[in-house]
C-alpha cells in the first residue's frame, strides 16, 4: 500500500517538475540553433514561480468559467500523466483508465481552455478558440488511429499493458505500421503543443497565435497554471511517443533500478525535443488554412498503419 | 554472428525502408514546393537503393549490387540536380497546382495505398519457408508508390510534376521488381534504367521549351491551337 503510494507520489513528482526543464531546454536549444543566447533553461522555473506571487486582474465580464479553467485544466492534464509510463512500465493509475482516458482527459482541459477563451468576450479569445477547436478536431482523430495501431498489437488500450507488452518484443518497432504510427504522432505532437509549422508558441502577433489567443486574459497564477499545464501537456504526448514506440530502460516495478529508468527516460525525451526543435528552426510557420492539409498527412499516415495492420 | 547478419534483421530493415518510401511518398503528394518535391524524390531513391543493397546482401545476389549503385547516381544523385536546375533556370513559380486540392490528394493517397494492400493480399502465402520472398507487405508498399506515382501525374497541371510522377512511378516499378524476383537481369534492369533516365532528360528539355513557346508550363495550354 505504502508502495502504491509512493509510486504515485513519485510519478507526481515527475510530471510536474520535469515538465518545465524540457519547455526549457526545447526554448534554449532553439535559442542557440538561432544563433541567440537564450535564457537558460530553467527559465520556466522561474517564470511559473514570479507569476504565482503576482497579483491578478480578472476581467470584469468574465464569469466563473474563467476562474474554473486554469484548475480543471492543470487536473486533467495532471491526470493524464498519471496515466502514462514514465520510467516505470506500470503507470501509477493505470487500473483506473486507458488511452481513450488520456486523451479525452486532455480534451475536457482543451473544452475548458476553450471556454475560458470564450468566456471574456473578447474577440481574440474567441479567435483562438475557434482555431483551437479546428486544429484539434483534425489532430484527435489522427492521435486515436495512431495509438489504436499499437494497442492491437499490445491487445489492450491500457498503456501500462502496451509498454510492457513491447518491452517484451525487441526490434518490434521496425514494424512498418508502427513507423507510419510514429510520423503520425509526431505531426500530432507537433500540433498539439502548438509548435511552428502550426502556431508559434513565442508569437505575439494577433493574426497568427492560436493558443496565446485564448490565454491572452489570463494573468498571474491562473496564468502559471495553464503554462505549467501547457508544460505538463506537452511531457504527456511526448512521453506517449518515447515510451510506446520506443520502451528501452523502462523499469518494470518501483526500485532503485528506477533511478536508470529515470536518466534513460530523461535522455529520450532531450532527443524528441530536438527533433522537435530541428523541425521548429527548419521550418516556417503554416498559414492557417494550410494546417488541414498537414493534419490531413497524420490522418492518412495512421489510417493506413491501422489498415495495414489489419491487413497482415 | 553479429545481429546485422541475420536475415530476419535484414528483413525487418527491409520492410522498415519501403514504409519510409510510402511516408516520403505520401509527404510528396501533400507537398506544395516543387523544390521539396524533387528533394523528397531525391531522399526516396537513396532509399531505394539501401533497400536494393540489403536485398543484394543477404540473397547474394552481385547483380543487384549494381542496380543499387546505378539507382544512387543517377536518380538520388543526378537527376534531382538536373531537375533543380531547371526549376531555378526557366524561374517558374515555385508552388504545384494539384486538380484536387491537397486534404482530398492525400486522402485518395491513403485510399490508393489501401488498394495496394488488399491486391497484394493475393500474392501472400503464409506457408512459405521464411527469408524466400520478401512477403507481400515490400509489394504492397510498391504497388502504392506505383499507383500514387500515376495519381501525381493525373493530378498536376505543371509538365515538370508530372515528370516528377513519372519518376516515382519508376521508383514503384522497381521496388516491386527487386522485392518480387530479387531483380530481373542486369540488362533488363539496365534497360529500363536508361530509359527512363533518358526520358526524364528530354521530358526536361521538351519542359523547357513548352515554357519558352506558351509562357507557362501549364499542359492544358497545348490543346489550344498555335500559328
């Protein structure tokens, strides 16, 4: 019992303070890749920690939405995490939900963001809802074929069963549904976080942010909330990535073996983020209307891992 | 042995290259730069000849070893610096006007690829002794580059794209015929080779002077009469 809680406590622990070093690192890397210093990479940190002690200005039109959001979002996304391997194959809350919990977990945070954008009447907030809403209803059910592909061939959509399942069969990965699964959830992640192609997480330009659009209201702790949250969100998926295609070093219980589990864990995610951020500097960000068309690309892709599964 | 000499390794990088030749294929159907186009065209063929050298590896057969070499010089090298040229030469406008519009292009790409599956489902034969045959999941994945090379060609106004179709067409055609045979005769393959190469090398030469008399590279110009 005192393990299970441990364990709990432990992956808590994980998500919440792992998250802002790897925002941290993908901002200095691209920082330097651009040939600019960058801050360093635990300016998240202090970013999160200056906004808590700020005072707030509430618009005066919002209603208790706005207030409810940075919460329920920052528990969802919390959540989520929960659910998913990190350097243990058995997730803390595994018994309790899936993948289709993970993502709708991450949805009900997204519909309140939404909302929450909506909810001050001002027309940029409502602006980056409206894309919000456009992106991810393309994006989601790229994400859900995708992780289907792999949860047939695990036999479960359980993500603790799924990891250990492909611990258990080596050079598994080079199966070819599971590299047109890959390609998909990257072009997913890369949406989903809000990355170049798609939106620009340092914008602050109004025609072209999407989630800096609805946030824009947002000030001091409710704001490092749902920057944490952001933060938070973005280990999930990824974590979602490294661990389901790629479950090296995963530890099977809680022991001190962990403590390998956690660097390997560690190190992989770094690898993601610099692809991620390659991706970022090589390329220039979409306009909207062409965004469809790459989210399109990640549909297809896991469509036709999905297929071809089936097909063998 | 060291692992890289087991033929199921060799197998799985086998398949493992030809998804990434349908990703890349699929890439160039949702592709808009032209530049980017030729490059993937270019990424794609080096794959191919990796995938034709592992298959020369483990089924010792010399032969393919050619069709490798000649596959990296002329279509991952050669032609995607001829092809550049001529874009950066005639000064087009750098975008393709596909007919369809990209979302619907890329679902008929999955569409096609799931026709490629369920027709290469017929050549499967699961009691075949394993390494003797590269299973039908090679030909299914060349079955789609050939069907999505002749989908881009449909598709495209521009002469030059068109060529670029072509070109993955071949790309399927050879996949197919090295993953099912473990490649035909070397002066089969040499001829087909040559062929294309020299055809893509006049389609080049006949897009540029398409260009210098219309103006355009736009191939439903040339039904209208000219003096």
């Amino acid at each position: 019992m005192t393990e299970r809680a441990l364990a709990l406590l432990a992956q808590i622990a994980i998500v919440l303070f792992l998250s802002p070093l790897i925002t941290g690192f993908s901002r200095t890397l691209k920082a330097r890749l651009q040939m600019r210093r960058g801050a360093g990479i635990l300016q998240p940190y202090w970013d999160i920690h200056k906004l808590l002690r700020k005072g707030m200005v509430i618009p005066e039109t919002a209603s208790w939405i706005f207030s409810a959001t940075p919460y329920v979002l920052f528990v969802t996304t919390l959540l989520a995490g929960l659910l998913i391997p990190t350097v243990s194959a058995q997730a803390p809350l595994s018994l309790y939900g899936g993948v289709l919990a993970v993502v709708y977990l991450l949805a009900l945070g997204r519909f309140f963001l939404a909302l929450g954008g909506l909810d001050t009447g001002s027309s940029f907030g409502g602006l980056g809802s409206s894309r919000e809403m456009t992106i991810s209803a393309i994006a989601e059910p790229a994400l859900m074929l995708a992780v289907f592909t792999v949860a047939l061939s695990a036999g479960s959509t359980n993500l603790s069963v799924v990891a250990q399942a492909s611990l258990g069969q080596s050079w598994r990965f080079l199966a070819p549904q599971q590299m047109l699964a890959f390609a998909a959830l990257f072009i997913v992640l890369i949406a989903e976080t809000g990355r170049i192609p798609v939106d620009n997480p340092a914008t602050h330009l109004e025609l072209t942010m999407i989630h800096e659009a609805m946030i824009l209201e947002y000030s001091g702790p409710y704001l490092a909330l749902i920057e944490w949250s952001a933060a938070m969100k973005q280990l999930v998926l990824m974590t979602l990535l490294v661990n389901v295609f790629f479950p090296f070093g995963l530890s099977i219980g809680w022991s001190m073996g962990t403590l390998l589990s956690l660097v390997l864990f560690g190190l992989k995610l770094l690898l993601l983020a610099a692809a991620v951020v390659l991706v970022e500097t090589t390329n220039a960000k979409m306009r909207l209307f062409r965004v469809p068309e790459l989210l399109a690309v990640a549909f297809v892709l896991s469509a036709t891992a999905l297929i071809s599964t089936f097909l063998f | 042995m060291f692992f890289w000499q087991d033929p199921q390794f060799g197998n799985k990088m086998i398949t493992l290259m030809a998804a990434l030749v349908l990703v890349i294929q699929i890439l160039m159907v949702s592709q808009r730069w032209l530049v980017t186009n030729i490059r993937a065209f270019g990424v794609q063929s080096l794959l191919l000849a990796c995938i034709a050298w592992t298959i020369a590896y483990f089924n010792h057969a010399p032969h393919i070893y050619w069709v490798a070499a000649l596959t990296l010089i002329f279509k991952a090298g050669l032609l995607p610096v001829v092809l550049e040229r001529l874009v950066a030469r005639i000064e087009i406008r750098q975008e393709i006007e596909p007919f369809v519009n990209v979302p619907l292009s890329v679902l008929v790409a999955g569409m096609l690829t799931l026709l490629a599956y369920v027709v290469s489902e017929s050549f499967h034969r699961p009691n075949e002794p394993a390494g003797h045959g590269l299973g039908h999941n090679t030909l299914a994945v060349a079955i789609a580059v050939f069907l999505i090379g002749f989908f881009m060609m449909v598709n495209r106004r521009k002469a030059l794209s068109q060529v670029l179709g072509l070109l993955c067409l071949e790309n399927g055609l050879l996949l197919a015929a090295i993953s099912l045979t473990y490649g035909m005769p070397l002066i089969v393959e040499v001829g087909i080779f040559f062929d294309v190469l020299v055809a893509s090398l006049l389609l080049a030469i006949l897009v540029y002077r398409i260009r210098e008399t219309f103006d355009s590279m736009d191939v439903s110009r040339l039904s209208r009469l000219r003096g």
